[in-house]
C-alpha cells in the first residue's frame, strides 16, 4: 500500500490556502457578515484578505481622515498582494458623494497598485447592468445615512420612489434575521419600481435574494452581492469567467456596463 503522504497532492496548487487571486477588504470594525458572506459565495480558489477601520458610528470621520486611514489599509493590503482592493462600507462610500468617492478609489490605486473598487460602484454597475433606475431603497439604517444614499444615487440619474431605515443600531444590522427583510420589501412594494435595492454590507440581506425574485419579478440588488460579481468580473479579465452560484439571483448573468478593471500603470 503506498502511504498517505505519497498520496497526497503535494503541488503547490493542492497546498493549503492556494489561491488563483486575492480580494481585500477596507471594512467597517464592527462588520462581521462580509467575510463569511465572501467566502461562502466566491468559488474556493479565491482567497479574502480584510482590513478593519473604525470609521462607523462613534467612529465616524472626515474625509480627509478617513483618506489617511484608506491609504494605510490599501497599503497593507497591497504588501498581501492582493489583486482587487474593496473600500467596502455602503453609506460611507456614498456619504461624501461621486468625487469623495473617487477620491477614496484615487487613494487605494495610489497606494496598493491593485484594481481599486467600492461598494458604491459595484451597486451602481449592478443598477446599470440590470436596467434599473427606479427603485425602492431598504437598510438598518437611520434616515440620516438613507438621506445621503438617495443623494449619491439620484446626482447619478437614479430615482429612490420609497425609501426605508430600519433606525437598528450598527450592533444589530447583524441581527435582523432574513425572514424580516422579505417581510419589510412585500410591505413597502412600488409597482413603478424596476428593482429593489437592499443596502449594508453587515445584514443577512444577501439570503432573500433568489426568494424576493421570484416572488416580485423584479432585480434585487445587495450591497455584497453586487461586490461579490463586480470582484469577480474584474478578476475574470485574467483569470477567465468565474462561477457564481445561483442563489446570488438575476444579476450573475450579466456584466458591468463599465468594469474600470485595468491596473494603473
């Protein structure tokens, strides 16, 4: 009988950890939905990177504070070589509006040399490769963070009918099970919508996906969900088409209408 160890794959392509790419994280500290929901969702050979910024909440700054800040986590995650930087945080990326935001992108680029991406984009080239510009807008939020969503998305063309803030506690985003989310949309459904919007990167939203289609016909789109695809079109510009399960809905079948995906030179 030949022994286990001469069995066993012992390329580097077997080993523990491989991974073809790699997607860092800029998250919030208090998220902890993201990484499970990533690598639940990205095939196995895509590894997850995350660095934690206290920029939420009580923690919450400036631009320009937040901008030093991004440019330390782009850096480290750059030493990790990552292939594709997320700023991911939904209202944060939408808080100081198109140019903040890009001024956020300008600073991972610069610092990291990776595909830089955030959430805000990834949402927004979801809506366009999904052909939906009236929507109804629903998250834990308090109004306040809705408020600079809807200004972010309507300064782009788009049209928030209906919007609802939870007014949950960033501690509780978290905590909201996927049964209330569905229950929340059927109670606040627009027959004018093209699609249905559920932000935050720290809720179970991203489960009621394939359900919420189904039942309304319409797009639905998530703020890790459109993250998760836009990732993995960029990373398929190198890698060729990754697989993205079912359950992700609708959106998986299409491609981004713009994927800003070339390196910087």
């Amino acid at each position: 009988m030949i022994p286990a160890a001469e069995r066993a794959d012992l390329s580097l392509e077997g080993s523990t950890g491989f991974a073809r790419a790699r997607i860092g994280l800029i998250i919030p500290s208090s998220n902890r939905l993201t990484e499970p929901q990533f690598r639940h969702f990205l095939p196995p050979d895509v590894a997850v990177h995350v660095t934690r910024l206290q920029m939420t909440g009580k923690h919450h700054k400036t631009l320009s504070q937040l901008l030093d800040e991004v440019a330390r986590a782009a850096s480290a995650l750059g030493d990790a070589r990552c292939d594709v930087i997320v700023f991911h945080c939904t209202a944060n990326s939408m808080e100081h509006g198109p140019e903040g935001e890009q001024r956020i992108l300008e600073t991972v680029r610069a610092h990291s040399g990776a595909i830089a991406l955030s959430t805000a984009q990834a949402v927004v080239e979801a809506f366009r490769a999904q052909q939906m510009t009236r929507m109804v807008l629903v998250s834990p939020y308090q109004q306040a963070a809705n408020d600079h969503e809807k200004h972010y998305l309507e300064e782009l063309g788009f049209k928030i009918l209906h919007d609802v803030a939870l007014g949950v506690t960033p501690n509780e985003f978290l905590t909201v099970p996927p049964a209330r989310w569905i229950e929340i949309v059927r109670a606040n459904l627009r027959d004018e919508a093209d699609g249905y919007f559920l932000s935050c990167t720290n809720t179970t939203q991203i489960d009621t996906i394939p359900l919420l289609e189904a039942e309304l016909g319409k797009p639905v789109v998530n703020s890790n969900q459109a993250t998760i695809w836009a990732c993995a079109k960029r990373l398929g510009e190198t890698l060729g088409p990754l697989a993205l399960p079912q359950r992700l809905g609708s959106l998986i079948k299409h491609e981004p209408a713009s994927c800003r995906a070339a390196k910087p030179a």
